[in-house]
C-alpha cells in the first residue's frame, strides 16, 4: 500500500472517530446538564428521565438494523444518512423549548446514531487491515471509554459556561466538517451483499426485544427490579429475543446470520463489551453521585475529576493494543478485568467527607486504566473473525451490547446503592463498589477461558473461528 493510501486512511479513521465521539458523548454529556435543563424548561422528573431514555432506546434498539443496512445498502450512505440525521436532530435539542420537542429531538439523535455507529465501525475494518486494524480498533475503543468521561467534563464545562444548548450544539460544527470530508476519503457504492432486501418481520422483532430489556434496566434502575413494569419487561424482551431467533432461521436473507453467533469470538467479544460497558458507565454514575450529593462538588468540578480518566482510559487502550498484537486477547482481558477489579476495592472504602482526589481518583484511575484494554480485546477479538460482509452486522451486535451493558451496569449499581443515592448513609456507595469488583473479577476469569487464544489473524477475509 503506497504511502498516499496509508495517511488517506488514518484520515478516515480520524474522521470517523470524531463522528463515534459525539455519539458516545451524548450518552453521557446531558446527565451534568439536567438540573439546569429542569429548571428552564419546566420538565417534571418524568420529562427528565425521558430527555435521557428517549436517546438510549433508539440508539441501542436500532443498531442491528443499522449495521444490517450498511452491510446490504452501502456503509458510505448508511453512515452519512446517519450523520446527517443526528447533526439535525442535535440542533434541534438545542432550540427546543419544550419538554416534548426536546424528547422528540433525543429519540431523533437515537435513530441517526443507530445508523452512524455501526456504519463507522464497519468503515473503519473494511479499511484497515492486520496488525493496522488492531491499532485502528484500538483507537476506536478509546472512543467508546474517553468519549464517555468526556460527556461529563463538557457536560460540565457548558452548564456553568454558555449554557446547557451547548452541550447539543457542539455536535453541528464537527457533523458538517465530517459530512463534507468524508466523502472524499471513502468511495461510495454498495457493500456488496446480498439482493438488498430488508428483513422487515427480523427489523420490527429486533428493535422490540432491544428496546424493551434496555426500558426494562432504565426502570429497573429507578423502581427496582421488582418494582413496576420492569419484570414484565424483562419478560417480554426476552420473549421476543426466542422469537427473534424462530423467525431469523425461517427468512432467507435473516437480519443477523444466525451462524454469526455461534461463532466463539463474536460472542466472546459481545461478552466482553458487555461486562466491560456496564463496569465503566457504572463507575461513571456511582463516581458522579458521590462527588455531586456526597462530597457536594458542583458540575464543573466533578467534571474535572473526570478529564485524567479520559486520557487513562485512553492509555489503556494504547496499552491494550500492544499486548492484544503480541500476546492476544486472553492477557489483555485478564490484566484489564483485574485492575477494573482492583480499582473498584479501593473506591468501595469511600469515606463521608473528604478530598474528592484521594478519595476517588486512584480508584477511578485503575478501573479506568483496565477497562481501556478490556474495550480494545471485546472490539478485536468479534471483528477480527468475521468477513467484510458481516462488518455492518457485527459491528451492529457490539455497538448494541456497549448500550445493553451500559444500561444494565447503572440499573444494577442504582438498585444496590439506592440507599445513599436517596441521601442516606455512604455504606451504599461502598457496597455497589464492592459488588462491582466481584463482577469484574468473574469477568476476569470467564473472558480468560472464552477468549480465543492467540492473536487476531491478519486476513481480512471471513474467518470461522469456533
């Protein structure tokens, strides 16, 4: 490959990755802002919990169909269609004046990530190949970890600066810039597979199931698992999951190839990005309560708490990357599930009052540090095994499992710390911290035995591994 081709690329990762960081900001950059968006705009608390609701559930229902369509239509136009779609709905968030404009522009920035993230991450492995698809990986698992700590530092910097609109309107400027660019970087046509039909019946089942376990786990993290509607919930999610499968292995040109998910890295990697998704945004939650209720930091200075888990998170994936290269995946998970477990021990002796540094950071830093690599072995070891074809799709499962970890992760540390989260002793911050280094030790030792060993092979063509 000449040299020419070789910055081209990079380029394209760069843009790209500016793209995912947006998406990935969104999911955490309007929680800082909420009091203030509560109290301009009048929304009650169930007006607030759908500001954040409304985004989650379409952007994790709809990823399946996201990655389907860019790996049947073209990624290019999946992508851009996606882009375009999420810049507008991010201008919109900022101009609404009204609880129900606002919700309906969230669940708009929802459908247009859902179509952006899978089409990006497919870009990204069908461009790169080898060991330069580890590295590019590499980069795009620090996105998905920093682009969540991000959220709070910024959420933080434009509610006590120009305003809470701020935290929506920064996403235009960089969705023109990319929209413009990026064309001239990736050619566009179709992906190549299939007759480009849509399994309609496979789309609707899908985005239900998806949809209702992570509305399931949002209310979970409110009313309890008990609590509600949640059970019901959870019980029809997973109904429509069998479902789903009873219908994919009847239609000839199935959403997702059911064979795709008998293969042992997909899983392992889905796996992998699930436990490792909940693990970070609960660390994000519990940390931003603490500092926030317990330590009463406002949300400038709790964002910055965040900025040097950022840069850990992406040093661990820089770190992850080198070990995933020359060892594989099975060492990276395990170093980076161990010290998620190590961090998490010491932030469960959090005290009552204190130094927000000492008190949290060096845990905070550890799991950040760990979880970096964890991120960088879920995303090589499920791309890395499956053909140009399967891009979209897989990409697709592991853009949809970061949102169902993610939301599990928060609705599981909400029920164990609910107690001090409702203003009651700091005992519950210890306890939901301690429940989360036993999670994380387990997935030390779960990834370990289901991780493929060795390093990901350097084709790029399909790979059946089992």
């Amino acid at each position: 490959m000449s040299q020419t081709a070789v910055r081209t690329n990079w380029w394209v990762l760069v843009l790209l990755s500016l793209a995912q960081f947006m998406v990935i900001l969104d999911v955490t950059v309007v929680n800082v802002a909420l009091p203030v968006i509560a109290t301009e705009l009048d929304l009650d608390r169930a007006a607030l919990t759908w500001v954040v609701t409304a985004y989650t559930l379409c952007f994790g229902g709809l990823m399946l169909l996201g990655g389907r369509l860019a790996d049947t239509i073209s990624r290019r136009g999946v992508f851009l269609t996606g882009l375009a779609v999420f810049t507008v709905a991010s201008l919109a968030s900022g101009l609404a004046g009204s609880a129900t404009a606002l919700v309906v522009a969230r669940a708009a920035q929802g459908v247009g990530a859902a179509m952006l993230s899978p089409a990006a991450m497919s870009i990204v492995t069908t461009t790169f190949h080898g060991s330069d698809r580890n590295r590019a990986l590499g980069v795009w698992a620090a996105i998905a970890g920093a682009g969540a700590a991000a959220g709070v530092l910024l959420g933080g910097l434009f509610t006590a600066g120009p305003g809470w609109e701020w935290v929506f309107f920064i996403n235009v400027p960089v969705g023109v810039l990319v929209a413009v660019l990026l064309p001239r970087l990736v050619p566009s046509g179709r992906s190549g597979r299939s007759s480009g039909k849509i399994d309609v019946p496979g789309a609707l089942i899908a985005v239900s199931a998806v949809g209702a376990l992570i509305y399931a786990l949002v209310r979970a993290g409110d009313t309890g698992w008990g609590g509600g509607s949640t059970p019901y919930l959870l019980a029809a999610g997973l109904v429509l999951l069998v479902v789903f499968v009873v219908v994919e292995r009847r239609v000839a040109e199935p959403l997702v190839r059911l064979e795709l998910l008998t293969r042992r890295p997909v899983v392992a990697g889905n796996l992998v990005m699930l436990a490792a998704s909940g693990l970070l945004l609960a660390n994000f939650f519990l940390n931003s309560q603490y500092l926030q209720h317990v330590l009463r930091l406002d949300a400038l200075e709790t964002g910055l708490i965040f900025l040097p888990v950022a840069l850990v998170i992406g040093l661990g994936t820089h770190l992850g990357v080198r070990v995933v290269n020359r060892f594989g995946g099975r060492p990276a998970v395990a170093i980076g599930f161990g010290l998620a477990a190590v961090g998490a021990v010491l932030l469960a002796q959090v005290p009552a009052s204190g130094n927000a540094v000492l008190a949290v950071l060096p845990g905070f830093l550890i799991s950040g540090l760990g979880l970096g690599a964890t991120f960088v072995t879920a995303t090589t070891t499920a791309m890395a095994h499956v053909g140009q074809h399967d891009a979209g799709t897989t990409s697709g499962l592991i853009n949809t499992g970061h949102e169902l970890g993610a939301t599990l992760g928060i609705a599981f540390v909400s029920t164990v710390a609910a107690l001090s989260l409702q203003g009651g002793p700091v005992g519950g911050f210890g306890a939901a911290f301690t429940a989360m280094a036993i999670v994380a030790a387990v997935s030390a030792v779960g990834a370990t035995l289901l991780v493929p060993a060795g390093r990901p092979p350097a084709t790029d063509g399909p790979v059946f591994a089992h």
